[in-house]
C-alpha cells in the first residue's frame, strides 16, 4: 500500500495515499481497533448537510473566504453523492465527543475542496480546522447531528414505513369487519368481536405512535450549533446560530430551529431519551402485534388457527411441510434490540459530565439502528406478511360457537350468577349453551336466539 506524509499538532504519520483523510482521522483509526462498529453512514450524510450549511453561514457572515467556503459547499455536495464513500473509517468506541469523527469529515471535505479549487486553477490549502470547522465545535457539531439524524431518519424512513404497514393494516380492517370471532383476555376465550375490529386495534398502535414521534420530532429541532465549546459560543460570529439554522432548514426541507440555551443542549441528551422512547413505545406494540398475528396463526391444526399468513420459506431442516412465523420473529427480535438500545441510550444520556456529554457516538450508533431496524421490520412484516394474511373462516367459527363465554349475552336476561350456572352445567354436562340455557327453564329458545346473536354481542349490529 501507498502512503503519504500528514501533519497535525503531534507530528507526523502516515496516511494511505488513496484516502482523503488526515492525521487525527489516521490517529483514531489506529488508536481504537475496538469491535467492528462503525459510525453510522447515516450520520456521515448528516454531517454533510451540517458542514455545508456552516460554510454557507460562514460565507454570508464573511468570516470564511467565499471561494473557500463554495468548494467546501461542493466537497459536502459529493458526499452527499455517494462519491467519497470509503473515507470514513472511525468506530463507534471513540472518544466520547466525537471529536474524531468531526475531523475525520473535516479532513475528508478539506482534502476535496481543495482538489476542487486545483481544478478550477486556484491554488489554495483548505485547512480542516480553521476553514471547515469554522465557527465550529466538535462539542455542538455532534449533538446537532444528532438531532439533525433523528429528524431527518424518522421523517424519511420511519414515518413511510409506518403509513404503509398502517394502511396494509387498515386495508384488512374492512376487508375483516364482518368477520365475528371469539375474543380472548388472559390468553382465555372473552366476549366476541369482529377480526376486523382486532386488525384495527393494531392500526390504531401505529397510528397513535406516529402521533406521538411527530411530537417528539419537534424537541429535536433545537440545534446545539453556535455553542462551540461549552456553550458560550466562543470563536464563533453573532448570529451565526441563528443563520446556520435557516440554512440548515433550506437544505435538508425540514425545519430546525437553533436551542435557546446552547449549555443544556451541550450537555443533555434528555430530548433523544424522549424520542427513543417513543421509538421503544413503537417496538413494544409490534412485539405484542407480532406476537398476536403468530398466535392466531399457531396450528395449522392443533393451535389456534384462525387466521393464516403467508408460507414464505421451509421451517425446519427435520420436519417436512413445517412452516414458521419468521417474520413475526424477526419483528420480535427487532423489538428487543430496540428496548436494549433504549437501555443503552438512557444509561448514556444519564453521564453528562459538566458542560458536555461524552457518550455521544454510542447514542448515534443506538439511535439510528433502531429507527433503520424499525423501520426495515415494518416494511418487511407489511411485505412478506401482512398483505397476505387470510382468515379461516371455518376455525373462526368453530371456536366461537364453542365458546362458553357467549353465556355473557345473557346475563341482561338472567343476570351473572344464572348465567354462570348455565355454562357451567353446559361444560359439566356436554349441552351446547342453548341447550343448557333452555334446560335452565330462565331463557326460552326465542330469547335465547336473540340475545346470543354473535355479530350483535360484537357491536356490529
């Protein structure tokens, strides 16, 4: 391998000459060979929006040279193209600000914006400090990229991946509504209800969910940028807060606002606690959906059996025909992940020392892949699952008129206690419900036709 000679404040070291990194990108690569995590892609692609909006600020504040400031612009622009991917190399287990990261995209931009002016024939060195990171800090450049990837994540992959699995599962409501089957409380038989009423439960979680983010979304708006160090906004211009969030805004088309006190926005992390927890909120009601759909589906002839799901691949390597709920299984593994993140995330969040937060890249790491794995669970459960969920009509009705729950449409009638004696008798003695219920001399065969109507105890007529 080819290198070339870096410089920074330590020194010399050596760089692969086909990377656009510098020395305290190379510094961090050597220094932290810890597992195999990386810094999220995602958050590369927000640090472009964020430098580019800064050199824009810059430039309209006069504080970085305008030639300068439009090559970092276009630098940024590339990695927004996917043309520079390659160059960003940093595990997640850095140093707690970031600060490497921050510079690894600083040196990146440099290295390129300065190839960019070469090729327009203007000699310049973009310096990765004084130029790109102008009026700029790692300690708020990374909780604004944080914020800035919520936003952008759950507005761009979440929320799409939510109204579809919403109107997949709205699409079987209807489809479903005047389907009547026994309902079940503590995993025992209960009053009816229709199997589109079930269905729309679960569109409900999904719907109340995204009413709930769309309001966490809004805390993550604030924007720690013009903080700088500790949140006094040292080395940086008037206004330049102010600006770099209506910038910021025009380029990634959402809105951002800068933080009122830029000290808390440093040091806490109590909005992303809120958001990831809306994000677990949203794990916990696909795990019982998933959950629901598969228990439903159990059998095909000696579980419940109701409803059957789409047989996508063989589920077993011993017996055959066997087929699995995969993808309510992936979804549940997804759930737990998303709720040991939120661990994680929390327990972060909770050792902000000071004026800064030094668990910032484990919080993006968790952060991110739970709104990728959620959002990717949805889309695949809709997909491979959802869309091709039939009932069983027959099993459906078999176990409802087997149920002795049904009694409960005779207690106006009776009242509880007679009522209770009627099922009883009728599970003691072998009688179908009616035949109990008549035997009982309190329900002739016509008021018992009318109070058992099925649909009717189900609310749909």
């Amino acid at each position: 391998m080819e290198y070339r000679i870096e410089k920074d404040s330590m020194g010399e070291i050596k760089v692969p000459a086909d990377k656009l990194w510098g020395a305290q990108t190379q510094r961090s690569f050597e220094n932290f060979k810890i597992g195999t995590e990386k810094i999220p892609a995602e958050m590369v692609t927000v640090f472009a929006y964020l430098k580019k909006a800064a050199a824009l600020t810059n430039k309209e504040l006069g504080v970085v040279d305008a030639d300068k400031a439009d090559a970092i612009a276009a630098a940024c622009d590339d990695i927004l193209a996917g043309k520079l991917d390659g160059n960003f190399p940093l595990a997640v287990w850095m140093t707690g600000s970031g600060t490497q990261f921050n510079m690894n995209v600083n040196e990146v931009v440099a290295h390129r914006a300065a190839a960019i002016l070469k090729e327009k024939g203007k000699e310049q060195r973009i310096h990765p400090n004084d130029d790109v990171n102008h009026s700029q800090s790692s300690n708020d450049t990374f909780p604004t990229g944080l914020h800035m990837a919520g936003v952008l994540l759950i507005e761009q992959q979440l929320f799409p991946a939510m109204d579809a699995i919403y109107k997949a599962l709205h699409d079987k409501q209807e489809a479903f509504k005047d389907i009547v089957k026994i309902g079940r409380t503590h995993l025992q038989d209960a009053t009816p209800l229709t199997l589109g009423q079930e269905f729309s439960g679960w569109a409900r979680m999904i719907e109340r969910n995204k009413e709930m983010l769309r309001c966490g979304v809004d805390f993550l708006r604030d924007l720690a940028m013009g903080g700088t160090a500790v949140g006094t906004g040292i080395n940086c211009p008037k206004g330049y807060d102010r600006r770099f969030a209506e910038i910021v805004s025009d380029l990634t088309g959402t809105t951002f606002h800068t933080a009122p006190n830029k000290f808390q926005s440093l040091t806490s992390k109590d909005e992303l606690v809120v958001v990831h927890g809306m994000l677990k909120s949203l794990a916990c009601d696909l795990m019982k959906m998933a959950n629901d759909i598969r228990w439903l589906s159990s059998g095909p002839r000696c579980g419940i059996g109701e409803i059957r799901i789409p047989e996508n691949e063989p589920g077993s390597s011993i017996m055959p025909s066997k087929v699995n709920p995969t993808q309510c299984e992936a979804v549940t593994m997804v759930a737990v992940q998303v709720m040991g993140n939120d661990a994680t995330l929390g327990f972060a969040a909770s050792q902000g020392n000071f004026e800064l937060n030094v668990f910032m890249p484990v919080i993006a790491y968790n952060l991110i892949q739970s709104i990728r794995l959620l959002s990717d669970s949805m889309e695949s459960l809709r997909k491979h699952c959802i869309v091709g969920i039939e009932p069983n009509e027959e099993r459906i009705e078999t176990n409802l008129y087997n149920s002795l729950i049904l009694v409960t449409g005779l207690v106006p009638l009776v009242g509880y206690d007679k009522a209770c004696t009627i099922a009883k008798t009728a599970a003691k003695e072998g009688l179908t419900l009616k035949e109990s219920a008549i035997q009982s001399g309190w329900v002739t065969a016509e008021q018992f036709d009318k109070a058992m109507d099925p649909a009717k105890l189900a609310g749909i007529r």
